[in-house]
C-alpha cells in the first residue's frame, strides 16, 4: 500500500508533497496546506484507494523543537479504507503566526467536531467551518490548553472572605 | 391559522441534568409541535483535560487517568493506552498476557453491553430490565475485583504485562460469568425483542444509511447496525485476535431496533471468544521480560542488588521512548478507541491524543433525530450509546 500511496502522490500531486515518514510500520505524508483540501477529495473518490473514513484529526505543538523552523503546529488527519483495512497520516505542517487551515467539512461530516475540538484546545482555525464554536473548555476561559506554553498554574478559589482580593496566581 | 401570523417553534433544553442523556449531555433543542426542527449538542460539561494531564505524568502513570474516560469499560481504555506505548516501544508481551488481555476486555464488551440494554429499554419504558442487567453485571464486576482488587477503575494493564498474577480460583470464577449470562440474555430477549412497544419505539427510528454512517465516522455498533463490516478485531487485529474464531453481527435495517441486535448478538460472540481464551489460556510470565520498561519480579527486588536499582530507577524515571508517533486502534465496546501518542524522546508523553467513539458517534445526533418526534431523541442518544466522561475527557 506505501507503494501505491507514493504512486498517487507522485503522479498526481508531486508539488504538494513536503516528505514522508515511516515509524513502527506506520506511514505518513506531509504535505502543504494549499493542497490538503484536493488531496483529501482525491484519495476519498479514488475508485482504487478509497480513503472513505476520516478517523481522527489531532494536532501537536513542536514549541522548543529542534523542528521547529518547518512550523510550530502539525495537524495530523488519520485516514481509513475500508477496503484496504489501511491506515495512514496526512500531516501538515503550520507555522506559530498563522494557524490557519482549510477545513475538510465538506467532505466528511466527521471532520466538524473533530476540527472544533482542535480549534478549541489547540488554536488552530479552519476556514470554512461553518461553526467554529468552543467545543470542550468553559467560554470564558481564554488561551488554548494543549499549546505547550499555556500555564499550568494553580488558582486559589474565590470565597465572600477574599472575593475582593486579586486572584493569587500559584505556580 | 388566521393569514399573517408567523408559524413559531420553540426551544427546549434537554439536559444537562436529565436522566435519559446518560450523564451530563445538554442537546438544544428547536421544536415545531412535536417534531425536532434542529438539534444542536452541547459537550464539555465533565471536561477534565486528560490529555493534557498525560502530557504531565511518566508514562506508566497515565494509565488510572485512562480508567476515568469510559468508566463503563476500563479495561478496554487501560488495554487500548497499553498496546500504543508497547507498539511506541516497539515490546511483545508473552501469549498469556495476549490472552489473559483478550479474556477481561471480551468481558468488558459484555458488561458495558448489559449497562447499555438496562439503561436504553430503561429510557424507552421497560423499567425492568436495568435490575436484570445489573444483576447479571455484578458476576463480571467481582472478577474484576478478584483479578485486580477494584470493581471499576482496574488499572490492571501494564505497559508489557499485567499488573499482578491471576487469582486461584479465576478459571472458576470466569465459568460462573459464562454461565449466567446467557441465561440472562434468554430473559433479556424474551423481554424485549418481541415486545410490542419496544419494537414500535425502535423499528424505523434513527435510520442512518451506510454512506452517512461512513462519512459521520460511526465505529462500532453503530457502523455495524448500518451493514457495514468494520471491526478493528478482524480488520487489524491486536493482541492475537487473529487466533480467535467469531462472527461479526451485522444489521439491515439501519435503525435502533437493528443497532440493539447488534449488540446482543455481540455479547454472545465476545462470550465465545472469552471461552476460547480460558480454554486455550498458556501457561507462562505475565509481565514481558524487558528490562528498564517492565518492573523486575518483586522476590528478586527483595533479594538481588541489581533488580531493585532497576526497580528503583524505573520507579522514579520511568523510560524514555524513541522519537516518533504512533496510533493504535482497539475494538472497545462503544466503536474504534484509538489512542494516538507522540513521543519526543522524554520519559513523558509528547502528546497523548484519546480517538474518543462516543464523541465522534454523537456529532451525528442532529442527523439521525431531525426531522423525528422528541420522544425519538430519548431512543436515539441511547442507541448510539454515549459515556459523557470519554466524549469530554
């Protein structure tokens, strides 16, 4: 299957692939962003590959990396044929001041909370979602946990005896 | 209706405390009469952040944390964490252990399956049925407790093993739940399949066709109830599912009632697959022997320099992975648990990304109950059989 997936690539987006990687018997394909969008609608009507299950989309934050320089965030779209019974990443790499991505929900349905849970805790924005609303977190709180630099600080609670005291920040 | 007057809907809040929501789901609703217009889920009430906290603790500490996720069926979420740090390792573990992990998690299906049938008839009006279930649960929730001394949150995987070695009088124990349980599926059956109103409450509510189901990312049960054959045991198999002999159920109809057969018929695969296992359980170490990642045999800590510097340094170090990431899907009761992993070299997890079913499974809600009556939304969120603690994390 890595085989003809680096067939697919190269014969019908060679400009669009950055590299690729192979770890524990796992592949994955970077790619750039202009192109995730046809390449995503490609391997979903491919009538060989078949790529029909968009199983999960994840990010990470290579903040501090030795990475770094390709792009603080990655956004990882692990995709399924049924057919097959194969399995392999789409990665694509973003940089830290301009997290924005096209979003993959006109293709799959799932692709809606998926990409609203990795707006919500990790920041990054899909243009194109059609409700880019906070998922998990509380809508006052402001930040996005999952990035490596929000602070892990501990908050005394508020009681009527120190209401009026500004917040004591532990860290 | 005179000329001019504006038709109106109204909104209706179900939950976040209500009883047929299975936990703290909020579902907004749009009503025009009786019928739901719109439906718009609301989640994050019982977030508690675990995949940041994964971030934070050495690797084997993050396994408790994976209990809290879907409380109904630890075992799965300890052995789903467990098979993706070993893949990230790059470790086998001894065929007992295979098995041994086979057997409970199998269980584990059946007793999140018996929580699933009491509470969904529960919710449609068979009050009955929850004590049944529950009573046919506890066997299972005191082989838990013989096997690793907790009714519910286990922890009783290891990174390369388990946690201790079988109870005597396990096999003994394992025979009464495969002994009781399908006289209690006859009852189940008898109560439900045929009843008039459970059938009328099901039969034709929530169709969803199998191109949805692909495209909404439904896994487990649900996809199946669909009539499609996807699942994670037979597709990729983990932890030597491929020496095991079972049927996956499929249904026709893409409805609620096909979605309840589904699992029924479930139940009594993973049972076979749990005899076979006792029957064809090896005898053997149930930890790899891997130093520096799996705890040295506790009598040689006690009695040998060397095992208890490594008991020692793997206690308060932990181990560090190579580079790189990895996903492992297991079959969990609920669809395709998926637990994605990145490590950067560190004793700690880069990233730890939980592939929640229940999440994806419910962002198809609004598609299956639009559209339908209010009462359908009850037997809908119960048929695609959500735990609010893994949608939130």
């Amino acid at each position: 299957m890595e085989e003809k997936l680096r067939e697919f690539f190269e014969s019908n987006f060679k400009d669009a692939l950055v590299r690729e990687d192979n770890f524990r018997g796992q592949q994955s394909f970077y790619i750039k962003r202009e192109h995730l969008v046809d390449v995503c609608q490609a391997l979903q009507t491919d009538t060989d590959l078949e790529f029909k299950f968009l199983s999960d989309i994840t990010s990470l934050d290579w903040l501090g990396d030795l990475y770094e320089k390709e792009g603080r965030f990655e956004v990882i779209y692990n995709l399924f044929s049924l057919k097959h019974k194969y399995r392999f990443f789409v990665k694509v790499r973003l940089p830290e001041d301009d997290p924005v991505i096209d979003s993959l929900t006109s293709l799959w349905m799932t692709a809606n909370w998926l990409e609203r849970e990795v707006n919500d805790l990790m920041g990054i924005e899909f243009t194109g979602h059609p409700d880019p609303r906070k998922i998990l977190t509380p809508d006052d709180l402001e930040g996005h946990p999952l990035r490596k630099d929000f602070p892990l600080t501990y908050e005394v609670p508020q009681f009527s005896f120190n209401k009026d005291e500004p917040p004591e920040v532990i860290l | 209706m005179s000329t001019g007057t504006k038709r109106r809907t109204m909104n209706l809040n179900m939950g976040p405390q209500h009883p047929a929501t299975h936990g703290v789901l909020r579902v907004e609703l749009e009503l025009d009469g009786e019928i739901v217009v719109k439906a718009t889920p609301h989640i994050g009430y019982l977030h508690t952040g675990i995949e940041k906290t994964a971030e934070s603790k050495l690797y084997y500490k993050v396994i408790p944390t994976t209990d809290r996720m879907d409380y109904l069926s630890p075992m799965s979420n300890n052995l789903g964490y467990c098979l993706a740090v070993e893949k990230l390792l790059g470790i086998e573990v001894p065929e007992k252990v295979q098995y041994v992990r086979v057997l409970l998690t199998e269980l584990t299906r059946v007793m999140s399956h018996l929580v699933w049938i009491g509470t969904h008839a529960m919710d449609i009006g068979a009050l009955t049925m929850v004590l049944y279930a529950f009573r046919e649960r506890e066997t299972i929730v005191d082989l838990y407790e013989a096997v690793s001394g907790q009714r519910m949150m286990s922890t009783y995987f290891r990174i390369g093993g388990l946690a201790y070695e079988l109870p005597k009088d396990f096999d003994q124990k394992v025979n009464v739940i495969l002994k009781r349980i399908p006289e209690g599926m006859k009852d189940y059956e008898r109560l439900l399949n045929d009843n008039k109103i459970f059938r009328k409450r099901t039969i034709g509510v929530g169709v969803i066709s199998p191109e949805d189901a692909i495209n909404c990312g439904f896994t487990g049960p649900c996809l199946r109830g669909s009539g499609v054959n996807y699942d994670v045991r037979k597709a990729n198999p983990y932890s030597g599912y491929e020496k095991f002999d079972f049927d996956v159920p499929l249904g026709k109809n893409c409805d609620t009632y096909d979605r309840f057969l589904v699992r029924v018929e479930e139940m009594r695969q993973s049972l076979r697959i749990a005899k076979q296992a006792l029957d064809g359980l090896p005898e053997g170490p149930y930890r790899a022997h891997v130093p520096g990642v799996v705890l040295p045999p506790k009598e040689d800590v006690l009695s040998k320099m060397e095992s208890l510097i490594f008991h020692f340094k793997l206690i308060t170090e932990g181990f560090k992975p190579p580079k790189g990431a990895v996903y492992q899907a297991i079959e969990a009761p609920k669809g395709e648990l998926g637990f994605f992993i990145s490590s950067d070299g560190s004793n700690k997890p880069h990233r730890m990304r939980v592939r929640p079913p229940s999440f994806v499974n419910l962002s198809a809600l609004p598609k299956l109950v639009e559209g339908r009556l209010i009462a359908d939304v009850v037997a809908c969120i119960g048929s695609i059989d959500i735990v609010l603690g893994e949608v939130d994390r």
